[in-house]
C-alpha cells in the first residue's frame, strides 16, 4: 500500500511539472532576439535527438478563454495534491469530498468541454474531459466506500487521462 502511495504522489507531482513546463514552455519558449541557448541546453537537446516539434492539435480558442481553461487547468492541479495529500494522510471522507466536489463530472463541466468541442469544432474534446471528470467521481466513489488502493488506482488513471488529453491538445 505504501509502493501505490508513494506512485501516487510521484504521478502527480509529475503532471504538475509537465502542466506547468508545457505552460510555460508556449509562454516564454521562445529565445528573445540575441538571447542563446545555454551550452547544458544544446547537449541535452542533442542527446535527446534535438528539438521536436509540438505535433498537438491547437485548440482555436479565443485569448481570454485560454487564460481562464488555463487557469482551471492549475485549479485541477491544486486540486489533485489536495487528493494526494488527503490520500497519504488516509482521510478518505476528505479525499471523496474533494474529488467529488472539485472534479466530479456534472452539467457544469459537461456545459464547459462542449462548448469548448463546439468552438474548436475537435469531436472528441468532451469524451476526453469526461474520462478525467468521471474518474474522479469513481476516484471519490472507492475512497468514501473505504478502499484506499482502488482510489489511488483511481487517482493514477485519472492523472493518466488528463495527460492523455494535454498529449492530443494545446493552446
């Protein structure tokens, strides 16, 4: 139990490091004008195969949508360390809560993905945000029934699916 645990945790530090570095990557990527790329820079990029290019699809969204479906992206991060935390403290009750109440799939989250699928016109924007949102109320189904395993189980998949989206998208 303590090896799922401790998986967990490593899961979804990992996310919010490649959410935050895919953010701020599209953010700052760019070197300014004169700026060079620092030597450690070049030969890390060398031995990974040099620079590939960012294959996702482009979500056409106006600016300030981007800002805010941003902004909710974080949100969804803070949310999953409370999990995590409430997880690794074995506090299900506040485990079930969060998860249920901050991620669960609704008519509000439904209302968002598709729009966001309607405005991009991508046919399977809401599929993916249901996948994550359902695997939290599955997530917070397993830890209010007492199964600390299956809600970590729970957690891992539903940090799987939101990569599994960030894979396919981008703004």
């Amino acid at each position: 139990m303590k090896k799922m645990l401790v998986t967990a945790v490593a899961v979804t530090l990992l996310s919010a490091g490649i959410v935050f570095a895919e953010e701020k990557g599209h953010e700052h990527g760019k070197m300014m004008e004169g700026q060079q790329m620092p030597p450690e820079m070049m030969e890390m990029m060398k031995k990974q195969g040099g620079p590939k290019p960012d294959n996702r699809t482009e979500l056409k969204i106006p600016a300030p949508m981007k800002v805010m479906q941003k902004g909710m992206m974080r949100q969804h991060m803070d949310t999953l360390s409370e999990i995590t935390t409430a997880l690794a403290a074995n506090d299900l009750n506040k485990a079930a809560e969060v998860a249920k109440s901050k991620l669960g799939w609704n008519p509000e989250e439904e209302k968002r993905c598709s729009m966001v699928e309607k405005m991009t016109g991508e046919a399977d924007f809401t599929a993916f945000g249901k996948a994550v949102h359902q695997k939290a109320d599955e997530l917070a189904d397993a830890a209010k029934a007492g199964n600390r395993d299956k809600a970590l189980t729970a957690l891992a998949e539903l940090v799987t699916n939101c990569n599994n989206c960030h894979k396919k998208f981008r703004h």
